[in-house]
C-alpha cells in the first residue's frame, strides 16, 4: 500500500479540491454558534465518507468537537480544527477561488486544506485500526473547551500529529512557549487644571511599568515580551485613576517563561499610593525540539520512500495545540498540513498540487507509526 499511496491520492486531487471548496464555503467564525455548528456538520459528513463513520461529538462552548476513533486502541492521534479567526459574511466578498496552481479562500490555508488532506490520508489506507482523529472549534480563540479533551486524548497514544499548516513548506518542529498577563493600575483622580497633585496619575506609572516589562526581553534567546492592548483615563480634564495594560509572552523553553513571570510578579509601583496587580500566567508551554526530532526523522524518511520533495523543519513563533501535547511530554509533529502563506490575512492559499503530497506524507507516517512507534514514545 505505501508504495502506491502518492499515486492513489494523485489520481483523488480533483475531489479534495471539491471537499475544500465546500468546507471553505461553509463558515466557521469561532465567536458564531450557527455558522460552527453548520461547518461542524460539513467536517463531520466529510468524515463519514472517507473514514467510514459518524463522528462522536464533544460539546464545547458555542461549538462541538468533532472525534472519529479508529479500532480499540488508538495510537496516534490527528489534531486539527475547523474554526477560523474570519467574521461571518466574508466568503460573500472573497469566495472560494482558484488561479493556476492556488486556491484561496477564509481558512483554507489556517486550515481547512488540512482536515480535507487528513480524511484522504486516513481514506488511502483503508481506515487503519489505531488511530483517532480530532477536529475542534475553538483552537483560535485558545482551546478553552477543548483542552482538556486534547489533553486527556494525547496522554493515551504514542505520537500527536497537528495539521496546522506548514511554514513555507517546513514541518514546525518546535514552537514557542506563550504565557499572558493583564496589569491593573489604580491611582487616585484628582482635576487635571486645578490640583493635578492631588491625584495618584495611573497613566504615568504604567508607562513606568512597560519600560519595566518592555527591558525583561533577551533577543539572543528569543524570548519576547511585548506590551500590546493599553487603556487609562476617564476624561481628558482628569487625572487618570486607573490602566491597564495587556502583555505579551513568547519563550522556546518553560524555563525562559518561568524567569519572565517572575520578574513579571515582582514588579512594584514607582509612585507613592499607586497600586499593581497582576492577572495571568503561562498558558502553553514550548513545543520543544527534542519532542519531535524523532518524528522528523521519520517523516523525511517515509518523504524519501515515497519519491516527495525533501523536508524542510522550522521554528514557528505562535501556538498550537501541539504545545499542549508536547507539554505532556508526547511526541508531537506540528505544520502537516498545507502548503501555501497567508494564514490570518486576507487572500490566504493554498498550492493545490500540494495537497496529494501532504496527505500522501500523512498516510505514510501514520502507517509507518502504526507498524512501528519512534524510540520516544515512552519518554514520559
């Protein structure tokens, strides 16, 4: 079967064209119960027929999670999602398109060309005994309710594959750890003309606050700290009572995460009767690159078996939810799913042509795992 799987899913290109059209054409905002739950229903009609099933639903809130299990034992489990950060009504405006080798259209890169690659792989391998396949609709507003499905799923098999889309071409073999805070500053108010000194100026020590924040990055190890959303004041005439401040964190290892939330909680006010508080923490840990490398290592293989172009690994700076599998200490391979640019940005596409060669990599690391798990899969 492996031998044949390139020219199997070759010869099915103009149908997971079709699939993909379809699922980009069915919405699916995470922030909109009725356009999720029709998409839900075009992800799950798509698996029925190329897996064979009925998926089970999870109930989320405002969505459902979609989980197909193939056999008695799973060993592998395929993580995706179908929700995407685009506001309802946007296909009116920018439908589903194709121009010579590239298809656009809201989600198809992030990453609906992933879920329609994912069931064609599974669909070439003749529904394999061993795997689980899970779809969620909330990945962009950050997994809330699916997490711990995610996680309670992950710690039972033996390798997580995550269909968020490749970077360039490259396989994402680590990823960034993220933690996120809000400051709260309170001050006092006081008349901006006529006794500006009775008041406690809560813009003033924030911006003494972000150059605080602002100095805990190191460049060199690639960790960013990022003042991003501020807001003080209730008046123009009045000296501000109260800011607050969100900030953002991206680290490649939880020790780097684990020094920035220290220095975050330590910080104090700079002005007398100023008052900070903090609010958050970290939130994924870094997919680091020891928890795929075995995975990797098999992918190119199974690459070069199959005649595809050589892989490529890369470093991807936002989250998915293979941190929250790699954090488990499962291993975990991220950015199997399409080929294109653009994710989160208007024209994002997808390479048609290589869409038969994602999935026929998939199928191929699935069947490789299934009739040997990487030397990791106990490092737990």
């Amino acid at each position: 079967m492996a031998d044949r799987l390139t020219d199997i899913l070759f010869e099915l290109q103009p149908w997971m064209l079709r699939d993909l059209e379809l699922l980009v054409s069915s919405e699916s905002p995470s922030t909109h119960q009725a356009h999720l739950n029709t998409a839900a229903g075009a992800v799950s009609a798509l698996g029925k027929r190329l897996v064979g099933s009925e998926p089970k639903y999870l109930p989320g809130e405002g969505c459902s999670h979609l989980l197909w299990t193939l056999g008695d034992k799973p060993r592998v489990l395929i993580v995706g999602h179908y929700d995407t950060v685009w506001p309802a009504g946007t296909i009116r405006r920018w439908p589903f398109t194709v121009e010579e080798d590239k298809a656009s259209g809201p989600g198809c890169f992030d990453m609906k060309a992933g879920i329609v690659q994912a069931f064609y792989a599974v669909h070439a391998l003749g529904r394999p005994d061993g795997i689980q396949i899970l779809f969620t609709g909330d990945e962009e507003t950050g997994s809330v309710s699916s997490r711990d499905a995610i996680e309670e799923l992950a710690a039972e098999v033996e390798a997580v594959l995550v269909l968020e889309a490749s970077l360039d071409g490259a396989l994402k073999t680590s990823r960034k750890g993220s933690s996120m805070y809000r400051f709260h500053v309170h001050g006092r108010a006081s008349h901006a003309g006529l006794d500006p000194e009775k008041g406690i100026n809560a813009t003033v020590e924030m911006a003494h606050q972000i150059l605080l924040i602002d100095a805990l990055q190191d460049t060199a190890r690639g960790t960013t700290v990022t003042a991003t959303t501020l807001r003080s004041g209730e008046a123009s005439n009045q000296v501000p009572p109260s800011a607050w401040l969100d900030v953002d964190v991206r680290a490649t290892s939880m020790s780097e995460l684990a020094r920035v939330d220290a220095a975050l909680r330590s910080l104090r006010p700079t002005l007398d009767g100023a008052v900070l508080h903090v609010e958050g923490g970290i939130d994924r840990g870094p997919l680091e690159h020891a928890q795929a490398s075995e995975l990797f290592i098999r992918a190119r293989d199974v690459a070069h078996g199959l005649g595809l172009p050589q892989l490529r690994e890369a470093t991807a700076g936002g989250t998915s939810d293979g941190n929250l599998t790699a954090a488990l200490g499962i291993p975990t391979l991220d950015g199997l799913g399409a080929v294109g640019a653009g994710a989160h940005s208007e024209g994002e596409w997808i390479q048609i042509s290589a869409m038969p060669e994602r999935a026929a990599l998939l199928a191929g690391l699935i069947d490789s795992l299934l009739v040997s798990p990487i030397n990791d899969c106990t490092n737990r």
